[in-house]
C-alpha cells in the first residue's frame, strides 16, 4: 500500500516529536543542557497515572507515590477530550502506540500481513476483555496501596527508567516483549486487547450510560445500602466491555471522520485496508462512530477521491484546514495540562488527629522540605509528627515538597515546630589521618534555605571539589542554621571563601566514566563566626560515624519448655570473641544500609551473639561480630565471605539474595572483654 506519511504528516511530526522529547528529556540531555529543569520524572504527564491518582485520592484521601495535580488534570483532560473529540491521546500522543504504528510499517515492509482477529468475532470479543481485566486490577491495587501498580510492568515506565524505576525486572521484560512480538504478528495487539488506558477511554465514550451507573450506586448507597467504591469500579468496567462488544457506536462526540458515499467513484477500499483498526469506513453511513477510531486520518490520507474528511458532528470540514484539526486539538489540551497542572496542587495527604471542640488551631506551612516527595515519605513524616505535642494535622504536598502543620499555638510554636522538623546532620568531607591530626579547627557559619539533611551533603561535596583540607561539616537547628565546620587548622578559611563556597548555584559533580552532572542550588550564606574553636580528633571521629548494633535473642530449653532468651546472657561467664574486619570505606552511608542484612544473615547461627559496625580502638571504622563457641573465627568469616546471604523477612518469607558487602580478606579474631 501506498505511504501516507506525506498527506497525513501533522499526525507523525506530532507523534515523532512526542518520541524525541521523551527521548530528549528522559536521557538526562535536557537536564545537562538545562541543568535547572532537573531530572526528568517518567510518569510527569501520564494520563493512566492523573486517573489512578484521582480515584485514589476520592477513595482514600491520598496521593500514589509521586503522583501531583499534573497528573491528575491530565487525567480529567484525557477524560473530557475523549467524551468531546474522541481517542486523539492514543493517535497523536501514546508513545506506544507509535511503536504499534512502526511495528505495522516494518511488518508491510517485509510483506508480512499479520494476524487480524475480525471486529466482532468470539477471538475478538473475548480477548477485548483483557484490558477491562487490567483496568479494573491497577485500579483496585492502586487505590488500596496507595502505590501505583502499573509502573511494575508498564514497557514505558521500564524503558524511559532504563529499568531502574520501581518496578519488578521480570514483569517488565515480559511486558515489552508481549507488546513488540505480539504487535508484530497480531494487528493493534497492545492497543485492542492489552492498554488499560485504552479500555478507560472506550468508557468514556459511552459517558451517559456510565454517569446513570454512577448516580444509580450513588441513590442506592444513599438509601444505606453497604456498597463498596470498588463495586462501581468493577460495575463501570463490565458495562464499559459490553458496550464496547455489543453496541460499538457512541453517538455523543463531537469530532468525527465523515464518508461521503457520492464522492466515493472506485470503492478501492484504501481507508479501510490504512485503518489501524480495519473499520468499514464505506459501510458506516456517512459517519465514523465506531469505538475503535482514533481520528488518526489515515483513512482520509489514503483516499484517491477525497470523500474522507474530519467533521464536527456531521458537517465537513475544509481539509486544507480540517486535516490540522485532531492534532491541533491534542497539543492544545497537552499544553492546558501543561500550564494549569503547575497551577493547584492536591495534598498528597491530609490527615488529622486528637482535635477537640473548642480548640483555636493554627496552621504552618514549610517549603522545599524534599524529605518529602511521595506518600510513603509524607507517611513517615506525619509518624514523626504525630509524636510532637501540640501538633494536631499534617498536610503535604509531594510534588513541591511542602508540608502544613495545624498546631495548638498554646501548646507549641512556630519556632518550635520548625526545629522539630528539621533533622540535625553531619557529611564527613574528608577522612583525617589520626595519627597527622590530634586535634582539629571547628568554624561556625549561619545560613538559610537549608531546611533537609541532604543540603548540608550538597555543601559538603561543594567543599570536597575545592581541594582544601576540610574533613567534616555537621548542623544544628537555630534561626540562622548552625553549621559547623572541621579543618586542618592550618587552614586559612575566611568570610569571602565561605560565601563564595555556600552561594555557589550548580554543584557540578564528576560523573564516573566521564562527564558532569550538574544540580542547582540556592542556598544563603549569612555570616561567618568570629570564635574559632578545637576538638580532639577521637571525638571529632565518633561525633561524625554512624553507628550500627544489634545483639541476638534464641530459643532456648528451660525445664519442660523452650523461651526465648538473649544470648549475651545465655553465653555470659563463658569465653567469647570478636571477629574484626577494619576498612576505612566503612563510613559509607551505603555500608550501613547493608548492615541490616548482614546481621540478619548472621543472627540464625548459633553462637554469634550480636554484631556491630563501630570505631575500632585505632579509631578505624570497622564491622564486630561477637560470638562464642560452638561458632568458630573460620565459620564466621565462611558465613560473611558467601556470595549469598539468607535473609528472613518473616517467619515464612525466607529468601536467599545476593551479598549486599564484599570482604576482600579475613579479618583479626580476639577475645572480647
């Protein structure tokens, strides 16, 4: 068949543009050319996502994970635009189903037809149900985790992430091949039977039918009826299959391809052999109706006689003009959930708690809190302050990472408040040789717009790049926020040096293998203390390291019964030992993320009592394993070394999982004490 491109080019420079952007942003280009647009989010304009979100947010009063009102008013848009003009998300703008359209071109150019299950056969109808099976399953699991389901296996999300988004690899990898091999042999594989957002916007066409199912759940639960929100979820995509099987034709939409049958002189058929769906456009009585069209205009590009145009309701328009129109619409709607969706936001969560009558509460609001930024964080955030007397509701918003706080102002106060938020930190810059530095010199600088811990890392790696011999920076709350800094006291740090260092708005960050990745600032230097002070380097040392420990209970027989016992008691009196292994990198944040797992692995032998990561006495970070017979030094050291450790999440979740440490050589036993 002849190529369409050129006829019908508004559609492909729209879809190919969509692929590059996403190319474009997605690969990290944008971000390194535009280092203050920052990373790029996958999911930032997912319409799937805006409604998950939505239901969501009527069903529990929160946000998925990452989800923002961008999300969301892209949802209702897709919504609206679908009722109003038809599927011109999935024509124009669905990066799969571009790569459902190059498939189809590969597949012509090889001469292969593919496989193409008949509009209305059983095959058809009965695979149509999948993707209402798939909505109604990411819905219902979305809504009630409050995590959005579908990125697990969603081919987009797991190829625009390069696979290291959070989603599950095996899932992932089966999606995309099911999309490309069956997009391949079968016709619109993905898109007919597979695409859950393809299975909403068939719903949407058939909106009235689904607003009386909505009013009707609504009398009946009215009438107090125990109906469930996942009973009209269900309801709505069982009506949405049957409609979509049986009726086929929604007749409220305004945008359509109208056939003029006059025109029509050599019935060659061309616009229904171009038509991704196989519609029979001359059989349709003058206007496209069936659920299946897209208003992609391949029908109308590939008709010699010119009797296809695009139509608002039954009036054709001019196609100097009219072939503009459904992709003209797709940017204009993209473009208004572009530029409103930045405008409202909607409360990730809005929880509230201990509020009696009578109680004259106020409310505080804190920005750039990037601590928080999904609902998992905003979760935690509210666990902490639920602990915090006086506070009474915890509102946040993820997307711009800010917070409000009701309070009792009786009770506590803003300033308050804001040094119960803030977490005190410290970033080790450097690491000091104790033996060259007894002591160290300790500077005091004030500054502002750094309200989480990750900022004072940011200032610290900014000094790492400097070269000069700063080993360690810790903060403490007050109004400006105290920063202390740890030097080599011959170190010459004055107020100019330090406000050029904390003003600095990129921190460009060598990247291993070569290049720069570069994060924008704005954090406020406000003054530099007069006082200099000093501190011994062992303290300095074990102000600065994190450490880990985590002693061991077992069960143990006591008369005609086993109870469970600590087994620092069970082996008290007896000979016990420490494995040592000393590495300096162990005062990386990563090894104490792994020291969990570690101390799990080890916990199920007998004899190993607890284990620690803690300064040895040469003030070396280092990990202890203290143990007594019947474990060995040699046993303990086969148990760390293995390529495997066996993790137990629970009592019947049991998991063998790669090491999360390499030890490269055999630690020093001795006797503990």
């Amino acid at each position: 068949m002849k190529s369409t491109i050129r006829k019908n080019w508004p559609k492909y420079l729209l879809q190919w543009g969509v692929l590059a952007a996403l190319v474009f942003f997605l690969s990290g280009l944008a971000a390194k050319i535009f280092p203050k647009l920052g990373a790029s989010d996958p999911e930032a304009w997912c319409p799937l996502g805006g409604l998950e979100a939505l239901t969501t947010y009527v069903t529990r009063g929160s946000l998925p994970c990452s989800m923002s009102s961008g999300q969301i008013l892209m949802g209702i848009l897709l919504a609206a635009a679908v009722i109003l003009f038809g599927k011109l998300f999935c024509a124009y703008l669905c990066p799969i189903g571009s790569i459902e359209d190059l498939l189809s071109k590969l597949r012509k150019s090889i001469g292969f037809d593919g496989v193409e299950f008949k509009a209305g056969g059983v095959a058809d109808k009965l695979l149509r149900a999948l993707k209402y099976g798939l909505l109604f399953w990411i819905f219902y699991s979305t809504a009630t985790a409050s995590e959005l389901l579908c990125r697990k296996f969603d081919p987009y999300y797991a190829i625009a992430t390069g696979f290291k988004g959070e989603l599950v690899l095996w899932m992932s990898i089966v999606a995309i091949v099911v999309v490309v091999v069956g997009g391949f042999f079968i016709k619109r594989f993905f898109c007919r039977y597979l695409c859950p957002l393809g299975a909403a916007a068939n719903s949407f066409r058939f909106w009235l039918p689904l607003l009386i199912l909505a009013l009707v759940w609504w009398g009946l639960s009215a009438l107090g009826l125990p109906l469930k929100w996942w009973m009209l979820l269900a309801a709505f995509c069982v009506v949405g299959y049957l409609l979509e099987i049986f009726y086929r034709k929604p007749k409220l939409q305004l945008l359509h391809v109208i056939y003029d049958d006059d025109s029509c002189t050599m019935r060659c058929y061309n616009c229904q052999k171009h038509c991704p769906y196989n519609i029979d456009i001359p059989g349709s009585g003058g206007v496209v109706t069936d659920v299946d069209c897209t208003l992609c205009g391949e029908c109308i590009a590939s008709c010699p006689r010119k009797a296809l145009k695009f139509g608002v309701v039954t009036k054709p328009m001019d196609n100097k003009f009219g072939r503009f129109v459904p992709a003209l619409v797709a940017v204009v709607i993209t473009a208004l959930g572009i530029i409103f969706g930045g405008r409202f936001e909607v409360p990730t969560i809005d929880e509230k708690w201990g509020i009696e009558e009578g109680m004259e509460l106020k409310t505080l609001r804190i920005e750039n809190l990037t601590s928080v930024h999904c609902y998992g964080s905003s979760m935690a955030f509210k666990g902490k302050m639920e602990n915090v007397r006086g506070v009474h509701g915890v509102k946040t918003y993820a997307s711009s990472h800010t917070v409000v706080l009701t309070y009792d102002p009786k009770v506590t106060s803003e300033a308050k408040l804001l040094e119960d938020v803030y977490e005190p930190s410290h970033f080790r810059v450097n690491s000091p040789e104790p033996s060259e530095y007894p002591e160290l010199q300790i500077q005091t600088i004030r500054t502002e717009h750094m309200p989480n811990k990750s900022d004072l890392n940011m200032l610290g790696l900014q000094m790492r790049l400097t070269g000069k011999k700063i080993f360690g920076i810790e903060s403490e709350y007050d109004c400006p926020l105290i920063i202390r800094v740890y030097s080599d006291p011959a170190e010459q740090l004055d107020e100019a040096w330090f406000k050029e260092i904390v003003e600095k708005k990129v921190l460009a960050m060598p990247v291993h293998g070569g290049g720069v990745k570069e994060t924008p600032l704005d954090f406020t230097f406000v003054r530099l203390e007069k006082e200099k002070g000093k501190i011994g380097i062992a303290e300095y040392l074990e102000n600065m390291f994190d450490p880990f420990s985590a002693e061991f209970n077992g069960r143990y027989p006591s008369g005609d019964t086993t109870v469970v016992r600590k087994r620092a008691e069970v082996y008290e009196g007896k000979p016990q030992f420490i494995y040592e292994i000393e590495d300096q990198n162990y005062e990386k944040p990563i090894v104490m993320r792994a020291m969990p797992f570690l101390s799990n692995h080890l916990s199920k032998e007998e004899g190993v009592i607890g284990v620690a990561l803690k300064l040895n006495k040469s003030l070396k970070p280092s990990i202890q394993v203290r143990f007594a017979e019947p474990m060995t030094a040699d046993r303990v050291w086969e148990l760390m070394s293995m390529d495997t450790w066996t993790i137990t999440y629970k009592a019947d979740d049991v998991r063998e999982e790669p090491a999360r440490l390499k030890f490269d050589k055999p630690g020093t036993c001795y006797e503990y004490k």
